[in-house]
C-alpha cells in the first residue's frame, strides 16, 4: 500500500461557520500543506448552484488541471455524484456520466460510482450503460443499510459482470455500521480492491471521523491490506471532523488528519 497521506477534496469542505468551500479552493490549501494525493470530489454537483453544473464547468475542470500542473498533484481517485434521497435514478445518470469524464480526462484511475439499491442484476445493467459512456474504471462502494448493497459478496458478483472495468472501493466506516468484519470483507475483495474510503466511527452512525476517534480496530484493516497485498492509497473521506471547527483552525485539522495517519502504521 502506499504510505503517503491521500484525502478525498472534502477534508475541509465542512466548517462552523457554515461556508461552502470547491474543490478549487481546497486543493490550493491541500497543497500547501504538502498533500499531493487527492481523490476529486465530483459530490459537489448535488449543489443545485454547484459551478460543475453550468456554463462554468469547463473553466472549472480546465482550473483543476492547472492546480494539479501548478502544484505536482496526482489526482489518484474522483467520486461520483449519487442520487439524492426521494429523486429519481435516471435524473442523475446525466451528472454521473459527466464526472466520469470529467475525471478521466483529469487523469483519475478510477470513479467511485455508488451501487443503487440491493438488486444485484439492476446493478449490473446499469453499471454497464454507465460503463458504455467513458473510459474510466468504475470502483464500486459497499453502502451503510441494509436495503443497499454492502457486502463483498454482492459487489464481487457485480464485477464479475465485467471484471476489466468495475473494480472495489472498500469504506470502511460503512462496513463498520453494517458489522462486517474488515479483515474478511478486505481479503474478499482481494485483488479487485482497487481503493478506500478511510474513516472511524461508532458502529452506529456514519460520522465520517479520523481513524482512532470510534471503534474500528485499525491494526486489523491494515494486516489485511498487506495480507493481499494491496497496493494502492488509504484515502480518507473524512470530512466530518472539521464541522465544529472554524475555517481558521484548518491547520489543526490537517494536524489532525495526519497525526491519525501515521499512527495507522
Ligand atoms: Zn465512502
């Protein structure tokens, strides 16, 4: 795996003060804190007034691809945009396919596309009209209820429909909530796990919070990713810890961050 600090954009997208922050934006801070691993946080298009989602969306892509020039970033995962709660599917297919490219042409491996539902069949139709629309590989997420789809069972029969294009993305605070064990659910997904959602928190609710701040037993999560070898990023989506704090105090939540990453090893 490797041992380099790696965040979805959203790290510091939550403050008290209750201030939208881009992409844009953030990843100038990211960088000056010498973080250089992102995964692009395409969730940003489920704001009505999101600038991904008018006229000003090329100007905002071309924006990122300098800031990863400018700065010497890789841009080593993006997420989808996922339907918001009571919507329609099909509403969203046209936002999702967008950041698929999006993300391709920015240089991502691969997108975190959401599963839909517990149909593993509708699943498997769908990924593969979404597929049929960009380049990229797709990594699917293990969800956090019980009418969603969340264990590596279902989602390794979903890539078998496709194994060349659709790949994992282990959260591990979803497999928390759900109770799954992270050691056996990692070593399933073996080599189809392509990526990982790191965050903590107390088996009950999705806090999205630091490693170390719930209950999950991180010494078991990484002897399993090393059990398989896994060799890509431990990429936090943890964006919730930064919510009671001011925008001021971003360098302590950074401080923060990083404190729980290296202790992880
Ligand atoms: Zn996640």
């Amino acid at each position: 795996m490797v041992r380099e600090f790696s965040t979805n954009t959203n790290l510091l997208a939550f403050n008290a003060e209750h201030i939208d922050r881009d992409m844009d934006e953030l990843i100038a801070v990211y960088a000056a804190h010498g973080i250089r691993y992102l995964d692009l946080n395409f969730c940003e298009m489920m704001r009505p007034v999101s600038r991904l989602n008018d006229e000003r969306a090329p100007s905002y892509i071309k924006r990122l691809k300098e800031l990863k020039a400018e700065h010497g970033l890789s841009y080593i995962q993006a997420h989808a945009p996922y339907p918001v709660k009571n919507t329609p599917l099909s509403s969203w297919d046209e936002k999702i396919i967008k950041a698929m490219n999006w993300a391709y042409e920015l240089g991502c491996p691969h997108i975190v596309v959401h599963p839909h539902g517990c149909d593993i069949e509708e699943n498997i139709r769908r990924y593969e009209r979404l597929l049929r629309e960009t380049d990229i590989t797709i990594a699917i997420e293990n969800m956090e209820s019980w009418n969603e789809i969340s264990r590596s069972d279902e989602i390794n029969e979903i890539i078998k429909s496709n194994p060349k294009r659709l790949k994992a993305l282990f959260d591990t605070g979803h497999a928390n909530i759900m109770g799954l064990d992270p050691d056996a659910e990692i070593k399933a997904y073996g080599s189809n796990l392509v990526g990982l959602h790191i965050h903590d928190n107390n088996g009950r609710e999705d806090q999205h919070l630091f490693p170390f701040m719930g209950n999950i037993k991180w010494k078991n999560v990484i002897a399993a990713l090393e059990a398989i070898g896994y060799d890509g990023y431990l990429t936090y989506e943890a964006m919730y810890f930064s919510r009671k704090f001011s925008i001021k105090r971003e360098e302590f939540v950074i401080a923060e961050a990083l404190n729980s990453f290296r202790r992880l090893f």
